[in-house]
C-alpha cells in the first residue's frame, strides 16, 4: 500500500498518534494520559480528524491522507503494446501540465500538448477512483505468451520512491475505468 495515513501530511513526520471519541475508560484515560492517544469527545462528525502529529499539532482523517499521496505523483509514465503492434508511451507530467504520447513505429501518431489546472485536477481524481496506489505490483498470466504487456511508473515528489505496477495479460480490477481515462487525456484507445 502507498498511502500511509499515520504520516502527518503536513510535515511528513510518522510521530502521530490515533484521535479516540467517545466516553474513556479508565484504560483509555491512562492511554492518553500517557500520550498513546488523543481524546476527540464524544461528537464524531463526517469528517472528524483520526490522526494528531505531535510534532506540528495538525489533526487529519484518511481522506485527506488519500489527496496527499494522491498530490505527491508528479509524473505518471505509461508503457502498453505488444511485441506484433508495437509500444505506446504516455507521459503525463503534473508538475508542467503536459501529456506526451509517442508511438515506437508510428511517429505520426505521436503529440504532447498542454493540460489545463482543471484537466490536473480531474486526473488526479480520477486516479483516486482507480484506487492505482493500491494495485499491486505484478499482474501477469503465465498461460498466455506474447499478448499485451503494461507498466506504468508514478514518480513522486520529495525523493519519495516511483511505484510501479506492470503486467503480462492481466490486469487490475479498474483497468478498464484506467484505459478510459487514459484515452480522454490522449484521444487514442489505450487499454
């Protein structure tokens, strides 16, 4: 999983301790008074805080753990064909809002272009939707051979490590709902 929701999405210290509501007991009062826990109330809302960073005092939930590792992919880069067809690359740079896509035996077909704010913020969105931080690493169906191939990178801002998921002949639950948001972006069938 990449998204850690004890790691304060402000100062990215892991120094976070649980908000707890409801009466305490004697065992939770002793927790908190020991620093293990937050007392929250007895009020949980929608959108009450979980998580308290007991270095800068901010207080979130796992909805907002979810936009910010959602926030922190500054590239996505896609790989998808086959050995008979050829490669497609896409690119899609958050940072400079760019989408580039170039085919290895048709030039051509290749263009980058700009992306507006609003088009970032729906793909960032949607990428939430996929769930693509939580596929898994490796799809692959060994009985068939020489059939599609996919991988794609998401770099990711402040050194933190690019994940990558890829596959041979199978893919993700969402791979279809992922095609077609690659294939709004590009205006070419991917998937």
């Amino acid at each position: 999983m990449a998204i850690n929701y004890r790691k304060c999405p402000a100062c990215d210290s892991t120094d976070v301790i649980p908000i707890v509501y409801g009466e305490p007991d004697s065992y939770l009062a002793m927790e908190s008074d020991e620093g293990k826990v937050l007392l929250g109330g007895c009020v949980v809302m929608p959108n009450s805080p979980e998580y308290h960073c007991r270095i800068c005092d901010n207080e979130w939930n796992r909805e907002k753990s979810i936009v910010h590792a959602y926030d922190q992919i500054e590239q996505l880069e896609m790989n998808i064909g086959s050995f008979s067809e050829g490669h497609t690359n896409i690119l899609i740079d958050f940072i400079n809002q760019t989408v580039a896509l170039n085919h290895r035996y048709i030039e051509e077909d290749s263009f980058k272009r700009k992306l507006t704010n609003d088009e970032v913020k729906n793909i960032r969105y949607d990428l939430r939707l996929v769930d693509i931080l939580n596929w898994r690493r490796r799809y692959s169906d060994p009985r068939i051979l020489g059939e599609q191939q996919w991988k794609i990178t998401l770099h990711r801002s402040q050194g933190r490590q690019s994940l990558k998921r890829s596959g041979d002949n199978q893919y993700p639950e969402a791979w279809d709902d992922f095609g077609k948001i690659m294939s709004d972006i590009t205006g070419r069938k991917i998937g």
